[in-house]
C-alpha cells in the first residue's frame, strides 16, 4: 500500500494496513481494527468505521477507496439475486447470490471476460480482458454480505473467468476469507472451479489452503472437450480428471466435476459409459448441469428432462456418485453460464 493515490481497502491484510498506518502516524493497533471493520463487517466506507477517532475517518476518507461500485441487483423469481459491479477502470462484473434453505451461496469472479472460450458460456463471448485484482475479488463477497445482511454460508469462485489463471489474487481473497478476525470463512465451504491444466490443479494442492475443488470437465473424451471449451490446453482431458484425483487423495475431500448436458453433443447413453469411467474410483463426484440458455449460441439447447434424467441414472447404474443440478436464476440470466455478456464487460 501507498498513500500516493486512493487505495482498496479490501485487499488489504492486517499486516498491509499496520504499515500503512504506521507512516500516517497511527499507533499499530489501528490496523486491526480497520482490518475487521472491512472484513469481518463490511464496512467499505472509511466515514462509517465508527470504532476510529473522527480524525483518522477523515483522513482515511482522502487515502482509501471501495475497489467496486455497485451498479444494480437484480433478483430472481426464485429468490437468486445477480449483483453487477463497476471497476476503477470502466470494466464490470457480476456476482451471484444463491439462498436456499439454510445455506447462502455467493458465486464469485476472479476475471474480466474468460480466456477458455466455453461454448456454451456468455463470460468469455469476448474472451479475457484482464484479471481482477485480489481486492476486486473479495470485496463481491464483502457486498453481498452487506446486501444480505449475515454472512453467507458458502463461496463458489464459479463467476466470471479461470480462477487458476489468476491464482495469486485468488488465493489472497481466500486467506482474507478464512482469516479469523475477518469472515473467519471455514476452508471447507469455499470452492475453487477450473477448467484449466492439470499443472494449475498442482499448484492449488501445493498452497495448501483447504478449499474443495471442482473441475468443469463437460465431456470424457479430448475431441468433445476441444469442440466445447476450446480454451483449454488439448489432449487433456483424463490428466486433468487424475490431478482432481490427486487433489481428492491429498485433500481427503471428494472434488467434484460439472459436466454441463448440452442437446447432441454430450448427453447419449456413450458419453455416460465414458464419464462413468473416467471418475471411477477417484473420489470424484459428477454434478450434470442442464445448459442454461445463452444468446449467443441459441443453437445449443438443452436435453429434455427425460434424457437428463436417464443420463443421471446411467451414471448411478455404473457406479459414479451423482447429482443433476436444479436450474436456478436463469430469469435474470444469473445461471451457470450465463454470466456477464457485454453490458457486464464494458460500455
């Protein structure tokens, strides 16, 4: 940090923040109490940290600024709300909000636009744009905490971009979310999606930070998988199932893979004998996703309930642990997929 020009609060550890404070003169312990008015209340606002002297809010007023400005919400017939947030550079993105029942799951971006270039995904219609920065990342689940008003239960980093490509920024949201006098976040109930290389998956085990894995796969074989996240590295598609493995074993947690049903493409009787394969005896549970529309691929459509449903079932009669995922806020176009078109890209 530097006091050169206005700085995010909400990337900042408490380490960051004793230095900067200690060269406006302010006693060491002024860092945690700015570091828990951030993380653990959400409070964005130097002006509203009521725990400091008047002085300092003023001050700090000058010196700090929100990494996001919140643009609109929309919310869902099902309760689902999709948050569109402005960066300092004229970018947006989206996050999403996800209650049910007991649990509130905030589905997080780590990018601008995607590199991977999935078919059936409106995030990387115009491909990455840049990265977001690690106080771009956590400060969308300080905002949705604020508009839910307790924290959530879950963190899915299942937005807008690669979270692997990013992996600095996100694993320094991470340890800002687990951090005990911030959201004090179990690792348990993070989740970290990829759709990337078996190196990054490595890498993620490696840093050791306790979060459940999840790999979007969407096909069993490399000549599908190419056709339909054509970002991703070829000829890869069982290596990277085996470092899901490998992170399940080291992990002692099952890692899931989304496979997403697209009509014709990967829904036959074929494609199930082969996923059922690939996960056998890997710790790997499949979560099968219905294509949520996009409109920029109106030929891909989804199967008919009938076929989801037999698919889930094969799956189940050869053995693979499995769950077919209720749609949710396809209305506000807030479903898996659906995020961020170009009115969330730039403007």
């Amino acid at each position: 940090m530097s006091n050169d020009e206005p700085t995010p609060l909400a990337g900042c550890t408490v380490e960051d923040l004793r230095a900067f404070l200690t060269t406006l003169g302010e006693p060491a312990y002024r860092a945690k109490q700015v570091f828990q008015a951030v993380q653990q209340r959400g409070v964005i606002d130097a002006a509203d940290m009521t725990t400091l002297p008047l002085a300092l809010r003023e001050r700090l007023g000058s010196l700090v600024r929100p990494a996001l400005q919140p643009l609109e919400v929309q919310t869902s017939a099902d309760g689902t709300a999709k948050f569109l947030f402005g960066l300092a550079d004229g970018k947006r993105v989206e996050a999403v909000l996800i209650p049910e029942n007991e649990r509130n799951t905030v589905c997080v971006s780590t990018q601008v636009g995607c590199p991977m270039a999935c078919v059936f995904c409106a995030s990387g219609v115009k491909g990455l744009i840049r990265n977001l920065t690690t106080a771009e990342i956590a400060e969308q689940l300080l905002r949705v905490r604020a508009h839910l008003g307790v924290r959530p239960t879950n963190v899915v980093l299942m937005g807008m971009g690669e979270p692997l490509l990013n992996l600095p920024a996100v694993e320094a949201a991470i340890r800002l979310w687990i951090d005990r006098d911030g959201l004090g976040f179990s690792p348990r109930r993070i989740t970290v999606s990829t759709a990337g290389t078996p190196s990054k998956v490595d890498r993620l085990l490696e840093l050791e930070l306790g979060v459940n894995l999840a790999i979007s796969l969407h096909a069993a074989d490399d000549e599908t998988r190419a056709r339909l996240v054509p970002g991703s590295p070829p000829g890869r598609t069982e290596a990277l199932v085996e470092a899901g493995a490998r992170y399940a074993r080291k992990s002692g947690r099952d890692v899931t893979v989304e496979y997403v049903l697209i009509a014709g493409e990967n829904d036959a009787p074929e494609d199930a004998d082969a996923l059922a394969r690939l996960v056998a005896g890997r710790h790997i549970h499949v979560n099968l996703i219905p294509l949520n529309p996009v409109s920029h691929r109106p030929d891909l459509l989804a199967p008919s309930g009938r076929v989801a449903n037999a698919f889930a079932d094969h799956l189940r009669d050869l053995g693979a642990s499995v769950t077919l995922r209720t749609q949710r806020g396809e209305d506000i176009a807030a479903a898996c997929g659906q995020l961020a078109l170009e009115r969330a890209l730039t403007e």
